[in-house]
C-alpha cells in the first residue's frame, strides 16, 4: 500500500503506519486489535503480512469470492501532522494493494493536521482506543433495477447460513485539530462493508417497464478513535455502514443538499427531497453487443434468471450528518442481494420484440447492471 500526503502528489515518507482490525458487531467501546506495525519507504510504501488470528474463520462479508472479507483500519501520521486514516476492506488469504491520502480540508484545499497528546495513563503507547459517541439513519442506494414489458423482477435482500452482510459504503473521517476539541470537516477516507449481519428478508417486485435506483435504511455509527504511537495520540471521527435497519424501496424519503455556502461545503443553503431516481438504461446496439453476446432472453420454455454473481457496481449518495457528504455505496448481485426475472405472458410481442436481459458492453454474468428491455434484439 502507498501512502501521500495531502493532495496525493508526494510520497508520506519514512512513516510509522499501523494497520488495525475493525471487528464485526463492535461493542460500545473497545481496544482496536494489531493486525501489523511497519514504516512506509521512501516512496511512501509499506509491505506487510497481516497478523489474522483475531479475524474470525466464518461470519464474514462476501464481496465477491464468497464469505472471506472484512474491515480494517490503517493510520499514519507524518511528523507535520498530516493523517491517513484510511478504511480498507480485506479479503483472507489475498494481497491487496492500495492508496490513500491523508486528509485534506476540501474548502481550502490544505492538509487537515492532527494534534497531538500524550499517551494517557495506563494505555500501550501503540494501540487505539474506539468509542462510539453517536448513531443515526439513513438511506444508501444498492441497485439499479430493471424490468421490462412480458416480464416481472423480484429484487430479494437477505442472508443465509453462510454470509450476512455485503454492501459496501464509503467511510467519512474528521480529525482533531490543534485546536483542543476541535473538529475539521468530514472527508471521505475508504470503505467498510455492513458490520453487523442482516437478519431480515425483504422483496422488492415490480412488473413491466421499470427502471429504478432501489434503497435501504441502514444505521450509520460515529466513532471516535484514540490512535497513539511512542510520539502521542491523535483523535479522529469516523462515520461507518453498521446494520440494515429494515426498510427498502424506491421512495428515498432523506434530503439532499442542492445548493451549499460559499467557501463552506458543509454548510448547506437549500436541501431537496430525494424521492424517487430514475435509472437511464444505455441503449441496446449492434456495436455494443456483436453476434449477440451481451444478452440472453426469456420464454416460455425458459421462464426465469437469477442474478447472484457478486460484480459490485458503485452508486453516489450524501451523508447528511457528515455535512452531505458525498460518499458511495457498492452494491451487488450476489447470494444475499439477488434478482430473479420471470417471464410473464403479456406485455410484449410483435415486430420481432424480444424479452431481453443483457449488459452493456459485457454479458449477462460479468455486467454490474442487467439491463431489461422488450425489444428486437440487435443485428
């Protein structure tokens, strides 16, 4: 993994970095474990095998190989002050590599710096401490369903024996500045699956043309972590995905800031309601899909498709209690977010139309989106 300072240009050289685990279904306050301690090189570059003997061997997320993957925490900070406090999700027995930057005020442009204090009484001078200190709700976009005429989809999120979480989020990260108990501005810094496995079942059905962004209700945490090394402690704030409250559908009931103040983006002028987003599906041609490749269609000897390969795609969002922060979620196909189409008698025929599902540019198993149309198929 390669580390920059603020504005990702140059090397976050001959730093100590630390490489935390952050464990699934967090209690209130706890001592973050030590996967690895290094420095970074020259070049801003540390390679290290991770201690996982805390990671445990089942319950974790599947982001695309199976249930293997989990979250982790990597802090630096440089002897000016500037941090990475980055959020890296893992996979067990995969290398991974990366980049991250450390902080920096997207209003002014400058590196948010960390104040330093001494270690407190009593705690190892290379450990984190993380309390949370706030919870709040709001709704993340998953997927972009499509349906069309002479079809029905059943968009199903759950979990099984096997896997129970595996949305992805965006992590937003304040720091503590110089300025005691004072706060800059959330950032996004990483990522973090759910942390807390889904234990409820919903549907969402739809019938005909239809072409959506679906949402979940998912409680967010704040929490506040107390990094120290042999030179001090820095304090930060981290808003991360915890559990899927419930609630799913196409109606987005949250605001969103559409116009903010000058020179402040976390202070917002004017909010709208969300409500419901249209997805715009590309169209379906030739040039896209030669020989036929892209799409596969239903009948009725054939009725149905089910889309469980994990193939994440990324969708945007604003976090209203990080100052609407923009953040993304990744959702995916996969065997706990899954689609199945079916094929329905009426609703297309004629003209040679067609039942279609099909991907851009890719086929039906590797597209991050199935598209769903009643159409002649290209040619």
């Amino acid at each position: 993994m390669t580390l920059y300072l603020a504005g990702g240009k140059h090397p976050m050289a001959n730093v100590p970095v630390t490489v935390y685990y952050q464990p699934f279904n967090p209690p209130a306050r706890y001592m973050l474990p030590v996967m690895a301690r290094t420095m970074t090189n020259k070049a801003g570059t540390f390679t290290v095998t991770l201690s996982t003997s805390m990671v445990p061997k089942t319950g974790l997320a599947d982001v695309g190989t199976g249930p293997d993957a989990f979250n982790s925490r990597v802090i630096a900070v440089a002897a000016s002050g500037q941090i990475v406090d980055w959020g890296q999700v893992l996979q067990a027995g995969r290398a991974v590599t990366a980049t991250a930057s450390a902080i920096m005020n997207p209003d002014t442009g400058k590196p948010e710096l960390a104040a330093e204090h001494p270690v407190p009484a009593g705690q190892a001078p290379n450990s984190a401490i993380e309390t949370q200190i706030a919870t709040s709700y709001r709704w993340i976009p998953v997927l972009a369903l499509n349906d069309a005429g002479g079809m029905r989809a059943d968009f199903n999120y759950t979990f099984d024996r096997s896997t129970a979480m595996q949305t992805i989020a965006g992590v937003a990260v304040s720091v503590e500045g110089p300025e005691t108990s004072s706060f800059g501005p959330f950032t996004a810094s990483g990522s973090s699956t759910e942390s807390t496995g889904r234990s409820l079942t919903r549907d969402v059905l739809v019938h005909g043309a239809y072409h959506k962004i679906i949402w979940v209700r998912y409680r967010w945490d704040e929490n506040q972590t107390e990094g120290c090394n042999k030179f001090g402690c820095v304090t930060t704030n981290t808003w991360t995905l915890d559990h899927w409250q419930g609630s799913i559908g196409q109606y987005n009931p949250d605001l969103r800031c559409v116009q903010r103040a000058p020179g402040n983006s976390q202070k917002c002028l004017r909010k709208a309601r969300i409500g419901v987003v249209d997805y715009k599906q590309p169209a379906l041609t030739p040039a896209g899909c030669a020989r036929d490749f892209c799409l596969t269609d239903l009948t009725n000897r054939e009725p149905d498709l089910i889309r469980r390969t994990v193939n994440s795609q990324t969708y945007d969002f604003q976090l209203n209690v990080a100052g609407f922060l923009g953040l993304n979620s990744q959702g995916a196909y996969g065997s706990i977010t899954s689609v199945t189409w079916h094929w329905a008698q009426r609703g297309c025929s004629g003209g040679g139309r067609k039942r279609l599902l099909w991907g851009f540019r890719s086929d039906p198993f590797d597209a991050r989106i199935l598209q769903a149309s009643c159409t002649k198929p290209p040619s």
